[in-house]
C-alpha cells in the first residue's frame, strides 16, 4: 500500500556518515574515473567487480573532497560579511530558551514587578524607557530617488549610456553635420531605450510593498489593559512589558503575552507558523506551563496573532523588536543578498562584448592611421564600430520579458520584489520545504493499494473506478 506524503527528516544518518567521511577525504584529489575508461574485464568476475568498486570509491572521493572544499569556503565567506545576520538567527533562535511561560502566576508577576491589579502609570513608564516602545523597528530604506538611479545605472544600462556618449561624441567632432546625422539619432535612441527601461523597471520594483509593511498588517491599534485599577483602553504602541492585557474574540493580540485566564478562547497562529487551524488556549489556576517550548505551550498569545473565540487576560512578557514578530521581522530585514545568477551573466557578457567592442575598434582606428586617414575620420569610424557592438536591444527585451512574467505570477497572488529574481526562480531545480502544508494540501490520501493480487488506483471514487 502506498500513500502520498511529505516527509523532511530524511537525510539526518546518511549527512553524519559524509561528514564522518570528509574528515578522512585529502584535499588533493584526482578527477572522477567513468566506466569508459577501463576496458572489459579480461580476468575473472572478482577482478570485473573490483574495478567497479574502486571507481566508484574514487569518485566518492572526489565528491567528498569537492564538498569538503566548498564547507571551507562558505565558512570563510560566512567569517566576512559581518555578525548582522548571525545575531538576528541566533536571536531567534534564542526564542525556545524562553521560560516565562514555565513560571507560576506569582513568580511571574513578582520578575515582572505587576500583578492581576496591573501596572501604575509610573511603573508602565519606567518599563517604557527600560524596554522600549511598543513598535517594529524600521530598517533605514532608500529613498525613491537612489532606487532610481540605481535602475537607470546598472551594468548594462551604464554600457548603452557609454555607448550613447559615443555617439555624441563622434557626431561633434565629425565634420559633415549637416549630411550625416546618424551618430545623433542614434545616441537619442540608446539615452531613450535606457531611460524608458529604467523607469519600466522602477515602476515594477516600486509596486512591491516594504517590507515592513507587511508585519504592520498584524499590529493592532489599540489594547484593553488595567492602569491604576481601572481598565482603560490605550494606543498599541504604549502597551509595556507587565501589563495586565484584555484580549477577546475578533481583537489582535498587541504583544507576547502568557495567560492567566482563558475563556473557550482560540488564537490563529497562521501570521507565524502558517497553520490556519484555530488553538485553543487553556491555562491552570495557578499558572504555568509542562511544555518547555513556548511555541508548542497552551497559555502563550503571540502578539500579531488573531483571537477568533472566547476572551482571556494575560500579563504582557514581550513587546516591540523583542517579540517573536519582532524577531522574525528583524531576521528577514538582516537577510543577505546575493547577486542573482541572471545579473552574473548579463556582467561577464558586457565585460566580453566590451573588451571585443573596444579591441575592434581600437584595431581599426590603428589601420586607418597606418593607411594615412585624417584623425577625426578614424575616431569617428572607431565610436562607430564600438557603438555597433552595443546589443542596444538586450536591455529592453530581458527587462519586459521578465516584468511580463511577474504580472502574470502576480495574477496567482505571487510577488516579485525583485525582477532578475524571476529568472532564478525559474532556473530552481529543488524546493526543500520544512514541513507537510507548506507546499502541500496537509493531508494524507491513499494514493494506491495491491488487493488481491491486483494494483487499484485509489485516486478516483471507488464507484468511478467500477
């Protein structure tokens, strides 16, 4: 019987025994050997399997030797480019080491300097200054006019301005204006290809939102919390760490909290773990929690998380940066970019159309001097050989390519922030994805079964199938 099924824990014994492997692997290794390259055996079958089994040691070897290498380098790459993404992962990874969901309701409340009466005004902004404001720290943007500039200077768009300075150039100093104005027209037409594409692509880039914007989705407006004995309602943003938080149905939790009571009270947890079944969220008198990962403890609400039944109260443990989305939103600001396998390309291509460009019209500028041509008439001649190296119509047609197929991936509610990044896509050959529900329906159906000597297909309606 078979079943249709994702499964992300594969792997684990076979990784341990190539990393037990590399150790022994030296780093000096030959090349793979294939089968072609030993002739049929002419001695008995051990020594036919002999050399099948030496080849194939040898080219694990070398594929261990080569990972072995390629380990080496992404730690030395990973040493220089700074400690900015490695503190956001391991701030985040922090979050499971959390306890204040273990504590009872009196340890907790005493470490936190509150109760179930609440914060005075005084204690809520004294723990104002000491952790900061209710609120998501934005990374510093750039503003729309260096974002435009950047689309109107990358590499390619630098080759055609440089070509289209060309064509300037050589229609000011040739000396028949009036007859040929080629070398004019055609620079208009490089400076116009440039600068249409640039602004196409900036438009493009600017319809996809900040990124902060899409944790800002998630925060609340306003919190029901106890000051001073009374319940009052505030501004999100001034919720402090120790308050007594009111959470009830259709409301956004406003920061990390642990119960204290809970009322048939439900959250969804899908703006965090992308799990769209509702929790139900159930605390004990005396408070505190068996489960030692707060991600997994019953009496915890995450802030940004939506209530969708019941009521319950809780004491504020976490909020702002500090919080889980806080951390998250924070992990995904500090991501490293990469230049994009399409960007690599379309550089080493301008560096080889530039060095042929320039060579050839070097080489003839040099044969027209040699032949006794006046100057002026060889410089012409030579920005003009460059100039027509220049694929003029490269740029325009790989920026509309892919702004094409991002408005259609965006008619399937995908994305794309970034267009080279649409290429990359397409060039993925393997998506690994962490759990069953990410990429899937997260549901396990039988796929086939063998009954009675005979393969059913268990895909269709057992009435269809008769």
């Amino acid at each position: 019987m078979s079943s249709n099924s994702s499964s992300g824990s594969g792997g684990d014994d076979s990784s341990n025994n190539n990393s037990a492997s590399v150790a022994d692997v030296e780093l000096q290794v030959q090349k793979p050997v294939t089968k072609s390259e030993h002739e049929m055996p002419q001695g008995t079958t051990v020594s036919y399997y002999d050399n099948i089994i030496g080849d194939f040691k040898q080219n694990e070897n070398y594929t261990l030797g080569k990972l072995e290498r390629m380990r080496k380098e992404a730690e030395t790459t990973k040493s220089k480019k700074g400690s900015a993404m490695a503190d956001a992962v391991q701030r985040t990874e922090d979050i499971r080491k959390w306890e204040d969901h273990t504590w009872n309701n009196e340890k907790l409340c005493s470490n936190l300097n509150t109760g179930k009466d609440g914060m005075t005004s005084a204690q809520a902004s004294a723990s104002t200054k000491e952790h900061g404001k209710n609120i998501l720290t934005e990374k510093d943007a750039l503003p729309w006019y260096v974002v435009f500039i950047k689309e109107m200077t990358g590499f390619f768009s630098l080759l055609l301005w440089f070509g289209s300075a060309l064509c300037f150039l050589g229609y000011g100093i040739q000396e028949d204006k009036a007859e040929d104005q080629s070398n004019l027209y055609l620079g208009i037409v490089l400076a116009l290809v440039v600068f249409v594409t640039g602004c196409f692509s900036y438009l493009q880039t600017s319809k996809a939102a900040s990124l902060m914007d899409d944790f800002k989705g998630f925060i609340p407006k306003t919190a029901e919390v106890r000051r001073d004995g009374k319940d009052t309602t505030i501004p999100a943003e001034d919720v402090a760490v120790g308050d007594f938080i009111y959470v009830k149905a259709g409301s956004s939790v406003p920061a990390d909290i642990v119960l204290f009571t809970s009322k048939e009270m439900k959250i969804n947890n899908a703006s965090l773990t992308g799990e769209s079944d509702d929790l139900l969220r159930v605390c004990s008198k005396e408070g505190g929690s068996d489960v030692a990962n707060i991600f997994e403890a019953p009496n915890v609400a995450f802030f940004g998380t939506m209530c969708t039944e019941g009521s319950g109260t809780g004491i504020v443990i976490r909020i702002g940066d500090n919080s889980v989305i806080g951390l998250i939103a924070s992990l995904s600001q500090s991501a490293e970019k990469k230049e994009t396998p399409l960007s690599m390309e379309i550089e080493r291509f301008i560096l080889i159309i530039s060095a042929v460009a320039i060579t050839l019209g070097v080489t003839f500028f040099l044969f027209g001097v040699a032949y006794g041509y006046d100057y002026i008439t060889n410089l012409v001649f030579a920005i003009g050989i460059i100039v027509a190296n220049v694929p003029e119509g490269l740029l325009c047609t790989v920026t509309v390519s892919l702004a094409l197929t991002a408005q259609r991936m965006a008619k399937k509610n995908v994305l794309v922030k970034n267009l080279e990044s649409v290429e990359t896509l397409g060039s993925t050959s393997c998506i690994c994805s962490d759990k069953t529900g990410t990429l899937t329906q997260n549901k396990m159906t039988l796929s086939g079964m063998f009954v009675d000597r005979k393969t059913v297909d268990c895909s269709v309606n057992y009435q269809i199938f008769n």
